[in-house]
C-alpha cells in the first residue's frame, strides 16, 4: 500500500485525547494532526521523535493532516513504525488478492464486516467454492519491549478479548477462524502480552486451544508506504 502523496516530516510534541497529536513541522510551525490509534502506543510517543503525516485534500475536514509513521528508538534499533490501526483490514485485503495470505489460499472472495456471533462484525468472511466460510479477524500490533518480538495489545482489549471468544464459538459450531496479527513493523517473532491484559490472554489461549488459527505477519514500513510482508512465528 503506497501512499498516494508524499509524506510531511515532523518532530512529535504530544499526543492527547487518544485521537489528537501535536506536531511540529520542518518550518517550525505546529499543527495537530489526527491520530488513528485508540491504544496506549507504548515504546511510540517520545517527545521530538520523528514522524510522518499526510495531508489531507478535504478542504471540510477539520483536522488537516494525519498521522502515518514514527521512527521509534525500538530494542534492536530505531525504525519506521506504522501508527494506524485502520490500515490493517486494507493490507490484509490487499494481500489476499494478490495471493500471498497462505492461510486464505483456498478462498477466493472476502466479504468485509459481516454480523455474527451475538453484537460482533468479523472483519472478513473469507469464502469459496467449496469451501465452508471462513471467519477472520485482524488485529494490528506495533508494540516491541525486547528486540525482535511484537505483542499485543499495548493496553486493556475487552473488545478484542470478546472477539477471542467469538471465534471459538464459530470452531465449537463446526466452522473455521483465523485470526491475523498485522505487525506495522520489523519483527521476527509475535507473542500475547499477557502482563499488560490477562484477560485477553485468558480470551486468546482458550481460542487457540478450541481451534482458532492464528497467524502473524511483518510490515514492510517506509515513508512511501506499508506493505503486509512474511508470516512470523507465533510463540
């Protein structure tokens, strides 16, 4: 996925709010840009840290530019780190139609956002001749405390947690589900940070353990894009 313009460099100041970040630009002028990231962003937010944002060609939209990348200073060394969590559905969707999702191979159509379970939208039924519908779920992961190893989540995820148990329903009912770790990063290993959520780890091994497959993918993170890359272990 490339961006579709050139990057803005900036310097962080803070960000506030969840969805608000402060930033200074190369000019020296300081402009809040939104942050479309829900989530503690722990490793992610050092002051004066380089980033890069989009500008917006919405002249309505109040907030002008959005946040994209960081160069944070990770165990292992600095790198690119995409900030997004929007961005994961549209990876994984575009790496499915050029055919590199092993674990989707079999499927030949994916229908997004579709209801399930009691109050939960999975975030693609994978579908295929002959082939029983499979049920995905994609989560985006950009947290590093040792070098090499990404884990999630960053903080607290009761949704996510209930969409664990969702997916192991699906499994004890006869049908298949996946879940897919989009690392926006660097990484040669993915794990559950179990400290940071207990109860999503509780949520996640009793998944696994009912047959819910899970799969984890690097990002190939540059500031002309982020491209979903090879599958990782899941520890």
């Amino acid at each position: 996925m490339r961006f579709p313009a050139p990057l803005i460099p900036a310097r962080l100041v803070r960000r506030y709010k969840r969805f608000l970040a402060d930033m200074e630009l190369a000019d020296g002028r300081l402009v809040t840009a939104h942050c479309a990231n829900p989530g503690a962003m722990l490793g992610l937010l050092a002051p004066g840290a380089r980033t890069l944002l989009s500008a917006s060609t919405n002249p309505a939209r109040k907030l002008g530019f959005s946040w994209e990348l960081v160069e944070a200073d990770l165990p292992g060394g600095p790198q690119w780190v995409g900030i997004d969590t929007q961005r994961p559905n549209a990876l994984v969707a575009e790496a499915f139609a050029a055919g590199s999702l092993p674990a989707l191979a079999p499927y030949t159509r994916l229908r997004p956002e579709v209801r399930y379970a009691k109050a939960s939208r999975v975030d693609f039924l994978a579908e295929g001749e002959g082939q029983g519908p499979c049920h995905v779920e994609v989560k985006n992961c950009h947290l590093m405390r040792e070098a090499g190893l990404a884990e999630f989540p960053d903080c607290t995820a009761a949704r996510s947690a209930r969409h664990m148990a969702d997916l192991a329903e699906v499994v004890a009912g006869g049908g298949r589900a996946i879940l897919i770790v989009v690392v926006q990063m660097q990484a040669d290993r993915f794990d559950v940070a179990r400290d940071l959520d207990p109860a999503f780890d509780a949520a996640y091994q009793a998944a696994r353990a009912a047959g819910v497959s899970v799969h984890a993918h690097r990002c190939r993170v540059d500031p002309e894009g982020v491209t979903l890359g090879e599958a990782i272990p899941v520890v």
